[in-house]
C-alpha cells in the first residue's frame, strides 16, 4: 500500500513538472502560436510557423483562447517551459523564433 501511494505522489509530481500557470490559466509545456485569419502580420507569421513545423518544433495554433490568458496583441506566441514562460508578441523573425525556441530556460513574465 505505501509503494502505491510513493507511486502516485512520483507520478503527480512529474505531472506538476508539465503544467505552467499563465495568469491563473494551466497551460501544458509546449510551444503556443494564437492567430486570427483577419490580421497582417499574422498571415505573415503563418509561412514562419509552418517553416518552424516541418523543422521538428512542436507548435499548437489556436484561433480561440481563453480570456485568462490577456492576449490583447496578435501574433502571439506563448513559450511554456517547465523552468518559466516566455510570451511574444507581435510579428516575429524566423532566426528570432528559432533562437528562443531552443533556448532552455525563461524567467516568468
């Protein structure tokens, strides 16, 4: 009975590790583009995600968001590692994005 307890106390805590608040919203770690089809810099952003895609980089895009996470600005992009989380916003160069992309850690914004 304690090693199925020590069990499920290891696999939450590894489960706290990919998690990430983002004003009071959880986001998973990972690599968040928030777009809309009407903006100009973000039909511009778009060929620079897909580029960053084929490269590997696991990139979410999302035309919806919640409220919580005060997206005033589009394109932005949200960067959740388990270390902080970073959030860009505005158009973003291609050797920009990819510098912070395989960077490992961010402080908290």
């Amino acid at each position: 009975m304690v090693k199925i307890i020590f069990i499920f106390i290891l696999i939450l805590m590894v489960l706290s590790l990919l998690i990430t608040t983002v004003n009071g919203k959880e986001l998973e770690v990972g690599n968040y583009y928030f777009t809309t089809d009407w903006c100009g810099p973000c039909k511009t952003q778009k060929p620079i995600i897909e580029k960053l895609q084929k490269e590997g980089f696991n990139i979410k895009i999302y035309k919806k968001w919640p409220d919580e996470l005060n997206i005033k600005i589009v394109p932005t992009i949200i960067i959740v590692k388990k270390d902080g989380t970073l959030k860009l916003e505005g158009l973003q160069t291609y050797e920009e994005l990819k510098k912070v992309l395989l960077k490992k850690v961010y402080k908290l914004w």
